[in-house]
C-alpha cells in the first residue's frame, strides 16, 4: 500500500470514528429528554448511521490493502489466508475485529434512536469510542513494549477520544447554528444552553489533549526538541501545535465573546447576527480540527528515528 494511500485512508477512518463517537456524547451532555430523538435538534439517526457505515468499508478497505502489501500477493482472492492470519494472530487484527464488532452495536443503537433516544446515545457513544480506541493498535504506541506500552496506549485512547469529543461538538454547534434551524427563540436558548454546557467539558478536553500530546511526543521522540525540528515530522509536528493554537484562540472566542453574544442576543433581537458569528467562527475551528487530523495520520506513518 502506498504512503499516500495509507495516509488518506486512515484520514478519512479517523474523522469518521471521531465524529461517530463526539456526536453521540455531544448529544448525552449537551441535550437532554426529547431533545434527543434524532431530528429534534440534531439528526442523530442519519449521521450516526452514516459514520457506522463508512467506518465499516474503510476498515474493510484498510485491511485488505495492509494484508496485500505486507503479503505480496497481488490477487485479492489469494489472501484470505493471510487474512486469517493478520486477524487471528496479530494484535492489530484484534484490535479490528473489535472495531467491527462497536461499530455493528453502534449502528445498531443509531437505529433504536426513536424509541429510546437516551439509551441508543450511551450505546452509540460507548461502543464509538471503543472503535476510536481501537485506532491506537495502529499507531507508535504499538511498537513500544512491556509497561511503556500501556502507557503509550493510554496517552494515544485519550487524545484520541478526546479529539473525537472536541470535533463531534464543532459539527454539532455547527449544524444547530444554521439559519434554517435557529426558526424560534427556544432553537436560539437552546443553542446557547449547549454553548454554556460546552464550557467545562471543552475545558477538560484541552487539558487532557495537552496532556497526552506531551506524553506522546516524550514517548515518541524523547524529551530533545532542536533536532526534531529540522526533520520532516517536527515541521509537520510544528504546523499541527499552531494549528491547536489557533482552535484555543477561537474557542477561547466562542466561550467569553461569541457564547454571551447569543445570550444577550435573546432580548435584543439581533440573534441572527450573534449566531452567523458563532457558525463562522465554528466552521474556521473545525477546518483547523480537520486539518490536525491529517497531520496526525501523516505523522502517524513517519518516525523522526528514520531521520
């Protein structure tokens, strides 16, 4: 499988994974009741659906191109047997069979959104994150051994989850800022009720992705800077840390301007316009998320060892 192949690939199953597990949990803390049946306020049913799918055929696509470069043989009916090996045999195969398995439950639960919205969202966002999680068997963590292995795990499941949390919300502020959506004042307070709930979990999320991306480079690279800088995967390194910059700077912005804005905008009738602003605002920082996600799939297939 070619770099770049592999780079897009695990791009695309890591924005899918990562918006299957933040929307169900953006709709567990952030709504509540009613306001969680797919289509009230946020089409659960049809996204979450959507991810589980995707999810499924580029994990599919994903060991079928790694099982075929790694075995040489370039006819795909020839390579069950090395299929059952990479599945039985290896810990990334078990990782994925996991990740099919919490993907099925995950779509199963999407499904069940109308009649128990509240259950099918515990569902979907457990057994999402647990398919998230499965993508660190596919990382540096796994190349680490005895109890640094662990660790590098644990520090690669919580950046990930935690990324996943942050992007899920994005789309989800997103969606429920639309012009088309925000039709009453009870669609504007609750928009901005799941600005005000967002605070403290948005605060945790930054900690905790500060945190493990420390650990995670100490791990992966060590605790030396300069001459990482100069290789490729420091400037690639370095575009993504101001990348994550500029998302605090904007959400900084979205928590002590735009968020009060769209309250204060209730009595004064200009919420349109606070919420143009919040959206605008929204879709810079999810265009900045997406853009990490990339770096980070790239960065993913490179060592500064190598180098």
């Amino acid at each position: 499988m070619s770099d770049s192949a592999n780079v897009v690939l695990r791009f695309v199953l890591y924005i899918d994974l990562m918006l299957l597990f933040g929307m169900a949990l953006f709709g567990l803390y952030s709504l509540k009741g009613q306001e969680r049946i797919s289509g009230r306020v946020l089409p659960f049913r049809r996204l979450l659906t959507g991810t589980v799918g995707l999810g499924a055929l580029l994990s599919i696509a994903g060991m079928v191109l790694m099982v075929r470069a790694m075995s040489g043989e370039p006819e795909v009916t020839e390579l069950r047997p090395h299929l059952e090996m990479m599945l039985f045999e290896t810990d990334v195969g078990m990782a994925w069979a996991v990740r099919m398995i919490a993907l099925a439950l995950a779509g199963l639960a999407a499904m069940s959104n109308p009649r128990a919205p509240g259950i099918s969202l515990v569902i979907a966002a457990t057994a999402g994150g647990i398919a998230l999680a499965s993508l660190a068997w596919s990382g540096h963590g796994a190349m680490d051994e005895g109890s640094r292995r662990y660790w590098h795990f644990t520090a690669d499941i919580l950046h990930l989850l935690m990324a996943g949390a942050w992007l899920g919300a994005l789309l989800a502020f997103g969606l429920m800022a639309q012009n088309r959506v925000l039709r009453s004042e009870a669609h504007i307070r609750l928009l901005a009720r799941a600005v005000k709930r967002f605070e403290l979990v948005g605060a945790l999320i930054v900690v905790i992705i500060t945190v493990t991306g420390v650990v995670n480079y100490l791990f992966i690279v060590g605790p030396r800077l300069d001459d990482v800088l100069l290789s490729h995967y420091g400037i690639l390194l370095a575009i993504k840390m101001l990348l994550f910059a500029g998302m605090l700077v904007l959400a900084a912005l979205n928590r002590f301007h735009l968020g009060p804005l769209l309250e204060r905008s209730l009595g004064e009738g200009q919420h349109q316009v606070a919420a143009r602003a919040l959206r605008r605002s929204v879709v810079v920082e999810m265009l900045a998320a997406v853009l990490i996600v990339g770096l980070v799939a790239w960065l993913g297939t490179l060592s500064p060892e190598v180098e």
